[in-house]
C-alpha cells in the first residue's frame, strides 16, 4: 500500500486535554483532529475524584481513567472529521507529559481505582508539576553529592522534585501502603502504550530524562537503600521492564487498545514519547544546534549535540534522547503561559475585560497590543518568571515571581509587557548557560500555542539574539508523534528521514533587530543580578514559602 493511503494516529495527551490528529503518512499532511478536556482537570487544591479533602501544598494529580476516556472520544471524532476509515490506519504513536507517575497492580490498575485507595492523593497520577517531592529531591541530589555519583553530571548536578525518584521516594514516605501495594510504578506514556497493546516496556528517552536511566543502569540499589533502607529495590522489583529506543514498536493493538481506539488488532503502536522532545522532529529540528522551544503553560527546550557536554543546570543529558545518533540536552521553565493566565485572571482591572469584548478581541491579545505599542524600557519594570519555581538552571521549585519598579502610574500593560519579558529573559539564561558550556545554539525553532503571538516571537528574537522559526502544525507534538510511529511501522528507516518527509517549519520567521537587541541588554543586566540575588542563596523566597506551607498545613488539620 502506497503512504498516500497509510494513516498515522498522534495522539498528544497534554496537562488540561488530549489531542488526536490523523497524519497522512507520505508527507505529514493533517487530515482531521479533535481536542477533548480531561474530566476532572489537574487536582491540585481538592480531591475531587474522590472524598473532596483539601490537597496538601505543591500537589498536582491526574486522573488515568480520564486520559481513557480521551483517547476512546478523539481517535473516532478525528477520523470522521478526516473522512478515514479505520481500516487505513498502520500505526499510532503517543506523547505524555513527562514524568506523570503513578502505581498500579500487576496488570496495570492504577491503585486510586481501588475501594482502600480511592481517597488517597498519593495513589492518583502525580502530574509532571508535582511539586511535593522538593524535600525528597533534595536528599537525593545531596546523598549523590556525598558519594560522588557519575550520573548526577546528566542531570545538571541538581535534580527537580518534578522526576520520578523523588515522587516514588515520597510515597513511600508518606503513603507506605500505596507504595508497597504497588506491582509497578510507571510514567504515563509508558503505562499508556502498555494499556493498548498489553506489553509494558520503558521508553528510552523519557527512561533516561525522568527514571534516571543511563548508560544502561539505574542508580545502585546501595545508593537508593542509603536514602531509605525500603527503597532499594524500587528499580529490580516495581520498575523491571524492558528499555526500548525512541521509534521502537511496542507491539499491537490487544483487544482492550483495539476496543478504546476503534482501530483494527495490526495497527502498529510505537514507543510513547515526551510531548516536548516529540516535537523536535515535527518542526526538523533534528540537528545539533537547532534548539526546539516548546511553547506553552510552561516551557521546554531541547538540543543535540554530537558529543556529551557537562551542563549544570540542566534537566537532563540522554545519549539519543531525541534522535539516534546525538546526545540530548533538555532546559526548561515551570511557567511562561501560565504566568500569562495567572496575571489576566488575578490582575487586570474590569475595564480591559470590556474594552476586549466590545472589540472582539481575547484579553491577552489586548494587552499585548497595548504592551507592543510601548518602547522598550518605557513601563519601567523588570520581574523574574519564578510563579511556579526554576526548572533551569537554579531547578528551584521554591523561587517564586517578583515584579520590580512598579508605581501609581503602573497600567496593566506595563505588568504584562515585562512579564512577557521575564520569561525571555529566563529563555535567554538557559541558552546562554548552553553556550558557555560548549552547546552550539544556532536556531530557535518554536512551537507550541504561544507562537501565534507574533509580538512575543519578535520579543524572544530580538532577546536572545537568534533568528527564531516556526511551527507549521498547530498540533506539532501529536505531528512529532505519528512521525516516530511512521518509523516504528518500518515506513520510513530512521526518525530523520521520517522527518524530513513529514515535518515543517517556516525557517527564520523572525529575525533579531539589533537596536532593540542592545536596549534589551542593558534590562537582561538588571534580570541577571536579580536571577542571581535571589536564585542563589537568598532565603526571602525558601522562607516565604515555608511560611505559606505551614500556614496552609494548619488551615489543612482546621
């Protein structure tokens, strides 16, 4: 059969939705998509899917049946709107937010679907924002410090609360009973590709960035007894499947994936992927120097390199992490559109709410009119894009945001502008902090919702000094998705030429204008001594925050 008649199925499950496109295999035309919300949403304040008690602070859960109920709702809508049928579908490939852990029984029932656990937080997903492992992240970097641990220079020499060890390590700490009722404990992607064909095995890229997998090992059942002596066997007993390379097949529908798709029992599933990393390919930015900026709630930023470099700092260095053949470097923030939603639905005065609406416009696209008519330095502020903590390179989840400058003259627009700014800004040290060490950085190629703000991508440009490219697909991860999948289903014989036969990109959408460039230095200046005043050793921020933690514990027990 012809790839002008072969379908790929992208599934992208994000943090709030999943998304299903059809892919036509030849050229990575998009035939049809549907979005759905996941039911009961991020739980991060009450536990709605079970009793209702109020969540301790940092916590983020998921629900897995929902992602379910998801993929059964798009994978159907998407081939109706494409006007394909089933039977012309070879393959499917999947991306999850990365390190959204949860434990399940020996056949993959997630404990929260259990009577005895249906109550406890610990016992659902803990979303890859799942910050209630900080104190478990900690231990960990300083025990790997004490012993001198080679696989810690992978990861920057820091390690955030967001991985999996520190969210296994916590609910074996705070919740012993899930922890030891756990047959497997298991990242989202790799339970998802487990559910559709029966096969549990671990994808390589998300095994080495977020299970800690490198160069063939995880880290000694010595070392993880030193951190607690019941932990040591936590990779040999909960975690002993299979590594399989980025683009590997999984194996094939089984009657429980054929029932939730509506797909035939040949169709082909491919080892699951970072819904950031899965990008890269989407957008052809397969080769060293091109970073891939994944632009969203938050953001991630992914390079490769022919050889290994020691960054600290970063996330996460993979050899292949994503593509064969090159090492994998990941950066990242905790918040950029987040941070946007956060100000329009805490800090924008009603009067913008209306002007909005009786232009029609939505009120991030006002103020960013507003914001653009500006010179830069006019608002007089400078602020630090913390609102969810520093992934990179402080990875801090205790750092919070600040807004400098401010008078009784401030207007909304002038907050809104530099936050916009703060969040370049924060781009801005995570690449440079890729340079200094030795990682080429040639291109920003964009993707993600926030690339439809031109403003933004101009902002990002003339700050970072790089001509940045953009995303031709508005799903580009589902798109990066079905390319692995075209691999996996021996369509093409490597991601690459996968790549360069699906994946699009308009090259040097926005190019740096150098004046604006240079006025942006003299405020980056201002954005360093801040980022370093209070991300390095100043308690104001850990103190504030241990603060709001025991005032929210007590009003939690009340």
């Amino acid at each position: 059969m012809s790839k002008d008649a072969q379908y790929i199925v992208g599934l992208d499950l994000g943090t709030l939705s999943g998304r299903a496109v059809i892919i036509r295999a030849a050229d990575g035309e998009e035939m049809g998509s549907a979005v759905m919300d996941y039911p009961h949403a991020v739980m991060d304040h009450v536990l709605t899917a079970g009793d209702g008690q109020k969540l301790p602070p940092d916590f983020a859960l998921e629900v897995p049946a929902d992602y379910l109920e998801v993929i059964s709702t798009i994978i159907p809508q998407a081939l109706a709107e494409a006007g394909v049928a089933a039977e012309d579908v070879v393959a499917l490939g999947i991306d999850v937010t990365s390190a959204s852990v949860l434990f399940t029984d020996a056949d993959g029932t997630p404990l929260c679907e259990f009577d005895e656990f249906k109550n406890n937080p610990h016992a659902y997903i803990k979303l890859w924002k799942h910050h209630g492992a900080e104190e478990q992240a900690r231990r960990i970097v300083e025990l790997a410090r004490e012993r001198n641990e080679p696989w810690l220079a992978r990861y920057g020499g820091e390690l955030s609360s967001e991985m999996l060890l520190p969210k296994a390590l916590e609910t074996l700490e705070k919740a012993p009973e899930v922890y030891h009722r756990a047959d497997h404990i298991v990242n989202a992607l790799d339970w998802l590709t487990w559910m559709l064909t029966g096969n549990l095995s671990y994808a390589a890229g998300d095994s080495g960035y977020k299970r800690m997998y490198q160069d063939g090992n995880y880290p000694s059942p010595e070392f993880l007894a030193a951190l607690n002596p019941e932990f040591a066997d936590v990779f040999t007993q909960k975690m002993p499947a299979p590594v399989l390379p980025l683009g590997e097949k999984v194996g094939t529908l089984n009657q429980r994936g054929q029932e939730l798709t509506g797909l035939g029992p040949d169709v082909v599933v491919a080892s699951g992927n970072i819904d950031a990393h899965v990008t890269a390919p989407a957008v052809q930015a397969v080769e060293s120097g091109q970073l891939t900026a994944i632009l969203g709630t938050s953001a991630c930023y992914v390079v490769s390199d022919p050889e290994f470099k020691q960054v600290p700092g970063v996330f996460g260095i993979v050899d292949g992490g994503i593509v064969d053949g090159l090492w994998g470097f990941e950066g990242g923030q905790t918040a950029v559109g987040d941070i946007y939603a956060w100000f329009v639905n805490n800090c924008v005065p009603p009067a913008y709410h209306e002007e909005a609406r009786e232009r029609g416009l939505s009120i991030h696209d006002l103020l960013t009119e507003k914001a653009a008519s500006q010179e830069v330095g006019e608002h007089g502020l400078i602020g630090l894009d913390w609102h969810n903590g520093n992934r990179s390179i402080l990875v801090d989840a205790d750092l919070s945001g600040i807004l400098i400058g401010q008078s009784l003259a401030t207007k909304a627009e002038d907050q809104y502008r530099a936050i916009m700014e703060s969040t370049a800004f924060g781009a801005r040290v995570i690449i440079e902090n890729f340079v200094e060490h030795g990682v080429e950085i040639t291109e920003f190629v964009a993707a993600g919702g926030l690339t439809k703000n031109a403003f933004l991508m101009q902002l990002i440009s003339d700050i970072t000094r790089l001509p940045v490219s953009t995303a031709v697909s508005t799903q580009a991860p589902a798109l990066g998705s079905a390319i692995f999948a075209a691999r996996a289903a021996g369509l093409y014989d490597t991601v690459v030429e996968a790549a360069q036969a699906m994946g699009k990109r308009v090259k040097n959408a926005y190019t740096p204008n150098e004046e604006r460039a240079k006025q942006y230095d003299e405020l980056y200046a201002h954005y360093k001594y801040l980022h370093d005043l209070f991300g390095r050793g100043n308690e104001v921020m850990h103190d504030l925050k241990r603060i709001r933690r025991e005032a929210k514990a007590r009003a939690h027990r009340e």
